[in-house]
C-alpha cells in the first residue's frame, strides 16, 4: 500500500507541476509574445481529469470526502459505526457502477477509433482515468470497510505524518 500511495500522490503532484507550468508558458506566450499553444488548454483539461480521477481515491484513502460529519459526531456506538458501514458500502456500490459503466464507455471509445482535435491522441486514454479512478476508490474502501468492521478508527493524516516520511 505504500508503493501504492507513492504511486498516487506522485502523479497527482507531477499532473499539478506539469499544468501549472504550462499554463505559466502559455499566458506568458499569449500576453507576452501574442502567440499561442493550439494544444496546450486541450493538454491541461486532460491532465486535469486524470488528476481529479486519481485523486478521488486519495481521497477515500484519507477519508477527506465530503461529509455530514456532525450527524456522525451526534451518534455513539453501534448506531456510528452502522452509519459509517452504510455510507462505505453506499460509496462501494457507487464506484462498482462507474467502474462498470467507464469500462463500456472506454472500450467503445477505443472501437470506434475518436481522438483528441489538438493532441491527437486516442480519446480512450482520457476516459481511461475513469475506472482507474473508480478501482483505485474501491480499493481504499474496502480497506475502510474491513477498518469499521475491525472497530479501527479512520486517521487521517496530519501534516506531521506526511513530514515524516
């Protein structure tokens, strides 16, 4: 799970890096210089798909998801722990379906042979961050679902955790 996380958050942050530092040239072209990348926005909103998809699943890991925290704070016990398991398994069967469905979209898109209008490039490679996303959110759940289940509290990391690796 740790070369599994590495993995993760260092094509997160090579994605961020790479955007920014784009879109720096490019508004530097644009302004600067009146020219103009034709591929550069078409590469960011890519990068930037794979970025939210792969990020998703971080977001399982360290259970930062959007969440109605003070209903689960009012609760106590087995009743906490019932709603925590429901909301697990509500999110397993939510990614089940997307990575489900992303598998037909992709497998259609790669069919019918689309690509990308600046970059050229097949347009299944960008729908692709879909179920990878999806599997990698799946795998985080589950771990969180065997967690409650073993009566394990979810850490979230702190700033000092991630300095000390």
């Amino acid at each position: 799970m740790k070369i599994l996380k590495k993995i993760e958050e260092s094509t997160i942050a090579l994605g961020l890096l790479a955007v920014t530092a784009l879109l720096f040239v490019n508004i530097i072209l644009r302004y600067v210089f009146s020219a103009n990348t034709t591929w550069a926005e078409e590469f960011i909103r890519y990068v930037m798909i794979w970025i939210t998809f792969i990020g998703a699943g971080v977001c399982f890991r360290k259970g930062l998801h959007v969440g109605v925290d003070f209903v689960l704070d009012l609760l106590k016990g087995k009743a906490k722990k019932g709603l925590e398991l429901f909301i697990a398994l509500a999110s397993v069967i939510f990614m089940v379906l997307l990575v489900w469905y992303s598998i037909q979209l992709v497998s259609f898109t790669r069919q019918t042979g689309q690509i990308t209008p600046s970059l050229q490039i097949p347009l299944y490679y960008i729908y692709l961050a879909i179920p990878v996303g999806a599997a990698l959110s799946l795998l985080h759940l589950s771990i969180r679902i065997v967690n409650i289940l073993r009566n394990k509290p979810h850490i979230e990391e702190t700033p000092e955790d991630i300095l000390q690796e």
